[in-house]
C-alpha cells in the first residue's frame, strides 16, 4: 500500500527558535485524522509547511508518492487546503467561484465543467451555483470551501477549523460532508473542538513543545489516561470479595448499594467474563459500561507532560 503522507524529520526554525523539530508522520489509508496541539505548540506550522505556505528549514514532505521539495507544483495537485476563514470572493456566484478555483488547480479546460459540477453535487450546493457568495449562510460558505479543495480530486485534503462558527444543524451537515469526503481523501482534520475530533477521527496526532507527544488511534487516545475501569449495576449486588474472584479483577471501588467501579488488567474478554459470573450467581446485572478518558482530560495530560 503507497504512503499518502509521509513527513520525514520536518523541523523549522523562526529566526534563532525552532517551532518545530523532527516531525515524522507515516499514513497510509484513507480516512479522518486529527491533528491537534495547544496554541504556538507547532501544529499550525506543521500545517502550513504540509500545505506548501511555509518552506521547511530542514526535512521532507511527501504527499502521494511526490516530493514537496523536489516538485512543489506536482504536491499541490496532490493537496486540498481549507484555512480556518474559507478563501472566498462574496461578488462570485459559486459555480463563477469554483470555475476560477478549478483553473487554479490546472485543470483543463474542457474538464473544468465537468469538475465544477461534481464537486457541487458532492457538496450539495448544486441548487445555489449561481447565488452571489456573500448571499450564503455560513453553513453554505463551508460547503463551498470545501468544495474548492476537493474539486481537483487530490490525495489529500487538509480543513483547518471545518465546523468554527456554524449553528448545531450546520455543524452536523458538515461533519457528514467529512466523513463522505473520509471515504475516497485522506482528510487532515485540525480542530479544538475535542468532541468532534472524538467522533470523525480514526488518528490523532498532537503536537506539543514542536514535537509529536502522541500517534495513535482515537481509541488509545480516549485511554491513555483512564485506567482499564468498568461501570456496572446489578439487582443483587454482591461484595467486593465476591467481584473480585472473576479473572482480570483488580479492585472494586462501590458506588451506590447496586453498583460499582471495577478495574481490570489483561483480558479482553473481560465483560463477557462478568456477565457470565452474573448469570451463574443470580447477581441480575442491569447495566454494564467501559469507561473511558474524556478528550479535554488527555489533551490536558498530554501538554503539561510535554512542558516538563
């Protein structure tokens, strides 16, 4: 399987301070990624160095196959880049807008048509290609955003900020935009709305201090700092001697007279293991949860591990 984005010991140094040293990222499918980091940690200068803005000082970018240094005009056919305030121009209709962005991807000429239109229809903006830009609701304004950075069908598309200013419903709309996007384009997702990294990301990768603090999946995320606990109810309760007698329990902490936190170490298995013991000793288990971290809790860790 090709690399769709390999970054090899990226570093970039503002006058005598480095912003950034010895980035490596490795992706290989397509998908949502979230890249995440404090304010002036290194993560918009990753970003900006990735998108073609900024020339690295030392390092490489790879995108599809293509060498960011040796053919810059060949990565961005590869990229689309959506900053956090959308580039658009409020006296164009869309389809004026998105014809001018298709040009600028080179796209040919008799293509471009073609182009313009599937990326209205995988937006679904369609129905406003000849309402004035500045006449659209912010939900829309996204949508068109987006549909310039995708309309050249690249490798990879890169949104800084997707969802920042738009009403529930829009932030709704645009996270399925995401995800249909997700399917075909690897998708760069930087955001610091922790819950919707939480829901569209399969990765994280956090940047703190100029360096990569974490690369792995939203699952390691959501556990990094929560230890192995589990949440259960039960009619008939039993004591905490009883509990701890099933395989991979390591302490009982009670809640409430029908429930309990238990930890556990090892076993995947582990709610199977309790409803079993449930079953067989007529506990009456009522209701069963693995607790996780919550994402504010790990960014939280994570950054101050960084400053240390």
């Amino acid at each position: 399987m090709s690399t769709l984005l390999k970054v090899e010991n990226l570093s970039h140094r503002y006058s005598s301070a480095w912003a950034i040293r010895d980035i490596n990222i490795d992706i290989s499918e397509n998908g949502v990624v979230g890249l995440l980091g404090s304010n002036g940690a290194g993560k918009s200068t990753t970003m900006n160095i990735i998108c073609g803005v900024l020339n690295q000082t030392e390092g490489e970018v790879i995108i599809n196959g293509i060498s960011k240094s040796k053919d810059p005009r060949g990565v961005k056919k590869q990229l689309g880049f959506l900053p956090q305030t959308p580039p658009l121009y409020g006296d164009f209709t869309v389809k004026e807008y998105l014809t001018y962005a298709a040009a600028l991807r080179f796209i040919g000429r008799a293509d471009i048509n073609k182009a313009v239109n599937e990326a209205m229809e995988r937006c679904s903006i369609t129905h406003f290609s000849s309402r004035l830009i500045r006449n659209l609701s912010g939900g829309y304004k996204q949508r068109v955003g987006i549909a310039q950075a995708i309309i050249h069908k690249p490798a990879m598309v890169v949104l800084d900020e997707p969802t920042n200013g738009l009403d529930p419903n829009q932030v709704i709309e645009a996270r399925n935009l995401i995800r249909d996007i997700a399917q075909d384009h690897l998708v760069l997702l930087s955001s610091h709305v922790l819950s919707e990294v939480n829901l569209l990301c399969r990765e994280i990768i956090m940047i703190e201090g100029g360096r990569i603090v974490f690369a792995d999946s939203m699952e390691a995320f959501n556990n990094y700092t929560q230890p192995q606990t589990i949440l259960v109810k039960m009619e008939f309760l039993p004591a905490a001697t009883e509990l701890m007698k099933i395989p991979s329990i390591t302490r009982v902490e009670p809640l409430t007279p029908d429930s309990c936190r238990m930890y556990f170490s090892g076993s995947s298995k582990i709610t199977q293991q309790i409803v079993a013991a449930s079953i067989e000793n007529n506990w009456g288990l009522l209701e069963i949860s693995l607790e996780k971290s919550l994402p504010d809790d790990v960014f939280k860790k994570l950054s101050h591990h960084a400053q240390l």
